[in-house]
C-alpha cells in the first residue's frame, strides 16, 4: 500500500498525464486527506512510513531546487509610519492612509480589505464599523473560515492611525452604509462609486513603498527595483514579522491573523529572528 501510495505521490508532484504539477503543502494536503479517508473505513495509513517519508522529502527536495517561488517582502511597522508621515489631506492619500493601516494591523489579506462595507454588510464580503473604542471588522467570509463570520478587532488605545485614517476617508468619501469602502479615484480626484479590486492593493502598496525608498535616498531606478519584493500580501507579512519582532506571543498573533497553521506564522518569525536575533549578536565588530 506504501509503494503504491508513493508512486501516486510523485506523479502529483511531476504533474503525470494532463495534471499540472502540485505544490509541496498541496501534495502534503492531498496526503493528509488519503490517509483520513483510510484511517475512516479501518484501514490504516502510516504517512511516516519509510516509502512515503522517502518520497515525501525528495519531492521537497526537487521542488525547493527549480522553486522560483518567492515571498512577499513584509511591509514593517516603521515603513508604515514613514508612509503616513507624508500623506496629505489629497483624496489618493486619505484613502491610501485608511487601506494601508486597516490591511496592516488587520493582517487583512487584499480581498478581505478590498471586500469590506461600511458600518453594515452589502454587496461585499464583510464590513467595518469603528467608534471610540476602535475598528471592528466582520469577515463573513475569508480564506481561514468558510462557514463562520470571523471578527478582529484593532483597538483605538493600540492602533489610533488606523481609527484616525478610516474616519477621515469615510468623511472624505462620505461613505453611506452597506456601500464599498475603498473605491478607485480618477485622475481629477473624483471618487467613484464601484468597489477597487483585490490587485489594486498591490499596485498601492508598491508606488508607496517607491515612494518612501526615493526618500531615503534610493534613485528612481533603483527605488523601483526595490518595491519588486512587495505585493499586497506585504501588509499582512509587515504586521506578523514586526509583531515578532516587538517578542508578541506566537498564539496572539496567530489570532490576529487567523493563520490555521503556525507552521505558516512561524516563517515570519524566523524572518524576524534572521536579522533580530542574529548569533553575531554581541559579537561583531
């Protein structure tokens, strides 16, 4: 049962036939699923047996040598606070300021922000309201939790940029309830109406992240093959890295961030610790 099992491993991760060829975590999945099914009808699935551990960790092998895979670059604490610093009172940057500071310290993946509502649900796929104790998020849908609303709150006491930037797009955009939040804006100022998409976070986070390394003194060429590492998930990887960083307990920030695995969360925390807690530390010269 093993061999076969093993063999049928590797043909996922070759792509055999028609298939395209899986991922490590996808094929660590579809593993996972077989030996439930097994263990349900009696019959057994050992997972660490030596055909599938053999096979496992070759396949992880391969792929981590042709992987071009890279992650997101973390969007930290203090890139955040030097974006803000220069933000005006202009449409673009009132709504930039509340998009960046709500995905950020919601550790909101870009759907999740790009699909919230104003104070009540609409058309979208969650919303937020925000008063003197904070912001409050609904997601009634997310990636983590398909059947279940799942809340997140960002205290005022903690977080107070992100309360001031909501309240100020909302007046600016003079948001009504159950309508989009974040909504594209001409070149003229104009605000729209319609909801921004999910790949506009991105296109956002990448001209502010130019912008801020202009100003630290990058050229414009090389300021712009800096932003090539950020995407919209940089927000997201900019709270969790920087909440190891600050030493916050791994179980508070996989609660903020809904992570199911902590194996996922513990990649930021080694990114964390790659620069925080080097073994030079108090040695080097």
């Amino acid at each position: 049962m093993a061999s076969t099992v093993a063999v049928w491993l590797t043909a996922l991760a070759r792509g055999d036939g028609r298939a395209k060829p899986l991922s490590v975590a996808s094929i660590s999945q579809a593993l996972s699923a077989l030996v439930f099914f097994h263990r349900d009808g009696d019959h057994p699935l050992d997972r660490k047996s030596r055909a599938i551990a053999r096979t496992m960790a070759g396949i992880s092998r391969e792929k981590a040598k042709t992987s071009t895979t890279r992650k997101a670059r973390a969007l930290l604490a203090t890139d955040l606070r030097d974006i803000l610093e220069k933000l005006t009172t202009k449409p673009n940057d009132v709504r930039d300021a509340a998009l960046l500071t709500l995905g950020w310290s919601g550790a909101l993946r870009r759907s999740e922000l790009v699909g919230l509502d104003w104070l009540r649900p609409g058309t979208g796929t969650g919303f937020v309201t925000v008063d003197e104790r904070g912001v409050s998020i609904r997601l009634m849908t997310s990636k983590s939790s398909q059947d279940a609303a799942v809340d997140v709150t960002i205290p005022a006491a903690d977080m107070p940029a992100a309360c001031r930037a909501l309240e100020a797009w909302a007046a600016a955009a003079s948001l009504e309830p159950g309508s989009p939040v974040f909504r594209p804006i001409d070149q003229h100022g104009h605000i729209g109406a319609e909801r921004l998409d999910s790949r506009s976070v991105s296109r956002i986070v990448k001209s502010r992240m130019r912008k801020l390394e202009h100003r630290r003194g990058k050229t414009r060429k090389d300021a712009k093959a800096a932003v090539g590492e950020y995407s919209g998930h940089s927000l997201r990887a900019g709270f969790a890295t920087s909440a190891a960083s600050a030493n916050v307990p791994v179980h508070r920030i996989q609660g903020h961030t809904r992570h199911k695995s902590v194996d996922v969360l513990n990649g930021y925390i080694r990114e964390s610790d790659r620069w925080q807690k080097s073994a030079l530390k108090g040695l080097g010269f």
